[in-house]
C-alpha cells in the first residue's frame, strides 16, 4: 500500500506511453491494457479500459501505478458507489461525501487506508456531452497527466 504523498507524487508525475503499437479501443465486452512510464522511464504505469457487453456504455477506465494501486478510476454508466462513513476524513475535499452514494459517472482517489474505496462525482472536464466513450478515454488520460496520447484507434462501433 502506498502512503499519501506517495500515490499524490505518482499521479502528478508526467506520463507517456511505454511503447507506441497500434492498438484498437474495446468493443462491447472487451478489454485494453496499455503501459506508460514516467517521462524519466522509472515508474511504470497500467492503463485498463474495461467494457461491458450488455449495457454498452458502461466503461471503465482505471490508473495504476506498482502494477496493483489505483492511482484513479472512472466509472460511466454503471451503478452508484458507497463510499466509507468515518469519523476522520483523510482528506479534505472529501468530507461532503462521507458516507454518501455517489452516482455515476464517479470518480474513484486513492485515499491511504482505503486504496480506491472513495469516489466523487466525475468532474465535467472527464465526460462528453455526446458520451463519447473515445473522448472520455483522452480527457481521463489528460486528466492523470499523460503528456502524449497512446496510439488507439476509435474502431468502428464504440
């Protein structure tokens, strides 16, 4: 488990992919893992995207660094998330959500102690009014401080 600090300088670091092959957005049902690194090549980082195959516009997007700690994940089109109730926020901007639901899309933080156990509503830079799985991808990239976009192609039927 990463302390604080730790998973605040991972996320803030600048990224680029690790390699840049061809690779083709999911479709309904499907998956994709890329690799970035930190700009100095010392901290690999994993990229999912995860779709569902009935309700096709659920989409999961996830960052994480040491192969296993999400750094960030956002959730579209899937149910709400509960997050913990504790007497001691362990930060700030997330005391008006203790305890409460929050619905999607939602945005999960890594918080010490509780790994990705807390989310906030998704930021409106994140989404697309279209829904535009696509653009979401770039805006959440953008968002966890990737510097140069991997080579994903849109495919046909996202």
């Amino acid at each position: 488990m990463l302390t604080q600090s730790e998973a605040d300088t991972l996320f803030a670091m600048p990224k680029k992919p690790k390699a840049n092959n061809p690779d083709t957005f999911p479709y309904a049902g499907g998956k994709l893992l890329a690799e970035f690194v930190s700009l100095d090549g010392r901290e690999v980082f994993l990229f999912n995207i995860t779709r569902a195959s009935i309700e096709v516009s659920k989409v999961t997007y996830q960052k994480r660094a040491r192969q296993v700690e999400v750094l960030r994940r956002l959730d579209v089109g899937g149910s709400p998330h509960p997050n913990p109730e504790v007497e001691s926020i362990p930060l700030d901007f997330l005391v008006p959500y203790n305890g409460l639901e929050i619905p999607c899309p939602h945005l999960h933080i890594y918080v010490e102690g509780f790994a990705d156990k807390w989310a906030i509503p998704a930021p409106a830079e994140l989404l697309n009014p279209n829904n535009d799985l696509y653009a979401i991808m770039e805006n959440f990239l953008r968002h966890c401080n990737v510097t140069e976009m991997p080579n994903i192609e849109r495919g046909l039927f996202i």
